[in-house]
C-alpha cells in the first residue's frame, strides 16, 4: 500500500501551501495536506489554542478518513514540525499503523522552545516581529481586507507555538530527519541537532540551501527526499 505524507503547516498557512507537493511526488507517495481551523475554507472555525488538542483532533481525523493499514509519514515545518511530533506520538500508540518517519523542518527539539516571542504586540508589530523570525512575509498581509481575515489564526498559531511545551519526554521510536535551511538564522544547526535526543531509531539531519523558509523554493527537492527516505 502506498505511503501517505501527511504535510502540517507552519504559523497562519493553509493546505494550499502544499498544493504542489503531489505533482513533485510524481506518484511514489500520495501527499495529503492537513487544514487546520480558522484558514481558507475553515476561516469562520475557531483556531486551535493548544498543540496537544490540535494534534488529538488531527488523530482523530485521520483514523477517521485514512484506511487503517494505511503507512504514513509525517512533515511539518516550524510550527507544523511540534504538531507532528505530537502526532507521532499518538499514532504509536495507537498503534494501528505503520509510520515510516518522521520529517522535522525549521524547528529546534521539542523542549527547547521558542526563545523569540511576538504575542500581545500590536497589529503591526506583531507582523513585523513574526516576518522578522520567519524572513518570509506573505503577500495577503499588504491587503487590510485579507490581513484582517488572516490575522486571528495567525495569532492563534503563534501562540501556540510559543506557549507549547512537550507531551511526552520518552524517546520516539521512528525514523526521524530534521530538515535545516542552511542560512536559517531562527533555527540553528545545534537547534536542529537537538532532536537527537527524542529519538531511539536514529536522527539525521540535512541542510538544504536557504532561510528559515527554504522550502518555498526548494519543494520539489523536500518532496523527493522524503519519498526516498519511505519507500
């Protein structure tokens, strides 16, 4: 049975960030992009608050829509990389699936947390603090309408994100890669490196060229090493 990449995304992203992603797999792994409230067709639903409840909601939606012998993987990116670590640790023990692997990008281990923080910053403040950690800064926040509309899961992402503290202090027994842009100056690569220490199967890590948002221009190469890595 074909492996499914289960994509989680960073602070304020939709699954359209992902829409590319099953044209680069090119058929090897099906891609599949998780929605998460208050964003694109969910915008009227209440973001998530925490990470743990978002990751047992997501949980549940997959056990729910994924046939149950279904192999997965996991990517998630920044914020996206603490929701699948959650859910890997729930997958496990659930254990009714096979989980190829887990795949961490821009975000240092678990426990060590995110040192910069921009909640309770105004409007424009906030924006600039959250362009300045990401070195990215999407274009519907220049449009007052759209900034408006996208504000509210922004914020509740990055809160999430900031308050977040692990679930689980037991090793995780699944491959792990931790992905690394080479010039990211959010997460360095000692940030990177300490995800040896969730891990009982192995970690490596890999830099790809870029910021802290290599992945917008390196996708097609994030897909293939991923589908490698599972296959």
């Amino acid at each position: 049975m074909k492996v499914t990449l289960i994509c989680l995304p960073f602070a304020g992203a939709g699954a359209s960030f992902f829409r590319s992603w099953p044209e680069h797999a090119r058929g090897a792994i099906d891609v599949r992009a998780v929605q998460l409230p208050g964003r694109e067709e969910l915008i009227d639903e209440e973001p998530f608050a925490d990470v743990a409840t978002a990751a047992k909601a997501i949980a549940a939606d997959l056990a729910a829509t994924l046939p149950p012998a279904a192999p997965v993987a996991l990517f998630g990116h920044s914020l996206g990389a603490v929701l699948a670590y959650e859910l890997a640790h729930l997958l496990n023990a659930a254990g009714d699936r096979e989980l190829r692997g887990l795949f961490v990008s821009g975000s240092p281990a678990p426990a060590q947390g995110r040192k910069q923080h921009a909640s309770g910053l105004s409007d424009d403040e906030f924006l600039a603090r959250v362009a300045e950690f990401a070195g990215y800064r999407h274009e519907a926040l220049d449009d007052p309408e759209m900034r408006e509309m996208v504000l509210p899961a922004l914020r509740a992402d990055v809160r999430m994100h900031e308050e977040y503290v692990p679930g689980h202090d037991r090793s995780l027994g699944v491959p792990i890669t931790v992905l690394r842009g080479a010039d990211d100056d959010l997460v360095s690569a000692a940030d990177a490196g300490g995800w040896n220490s969730v891990g009982s199967h192995g970690v490596e890590v890999i830099e790809l060229p870029g910021g802290h948002m290599y992945l917008t221009e390196t996708a097609p190469a994030v897909v293939r090493l991923i589908a490698s890595a599972v296959l």
